[in-house]
C-alpha cells in the first residue's frame, strides 16, 4: 500500500483529512520536535482507534509534513508513490 494510500484510508475511517491531524496535534502540543512518536500514537489510538501502521503515517505528516523519500517513488516495492509529495488536502474523489 502506498504512503498516499494509508492516508486515504485513515480520512475514509476517521473522517478526518491528513491537514486536519496536523491541525489537531498541533493544538494538542504533539507537534513539538521532542514529542515521542508514542505519544502521539496513543492519542490516535485512544481519539481515532488508528492502528501503529496507519497511525505512523499520521506521525509522519505531524514531524516532517509533505514529503516522502524518493526511494520510494516510482519504486516497485509495497510502499510504492508517484511522488515525493504527500496530498494533505483529503482524498481525490
């Protein structure tokens, strides 16, 4: 499942677009660069019942926004993306 594909996932579970979860971490104070991955897994857990998977790709958007790795766009492995920018804004219909 690609990177932009867990977050599509999450936004159909939750009802929450990737923007929002930075949004709300934010006014959490989970956005801090010291805050522990853990910490902010076990308010998705507790707040959205998102799994340590899915949960750390929310953790990704909150430490390092948009962007992915290029080794994994255009790549033939499970975590394949077209592009090394993630759409934040909520899934394309």
């Amino acid at each position: 499942m690609s990177f932009q594909a867990y977050l599509d996932n999450i936004e159909l579970k939750t009802g929450k677009k990737p923007r929002e979860f930075i949004e709300i971490a934010r006014s959490l104070g989970l956005t801090d660069p010291q805050t522990k991955a853990g910490d902010i897994l076990a308010w998705l857990k507790a707040d959205f019942d998102l799994g340590r998977g899915h949960g750390m790709a929310i953790v990704h958007i909150i430490k390092h926004g948009e962007e992915i790795s290029e080794k994994h766009v255009g790549s033939t492995g499970t975590h394949k993306d077209p592009s090394s920018k993630l759409n934040l804004e909520g899934r394309k219909e």
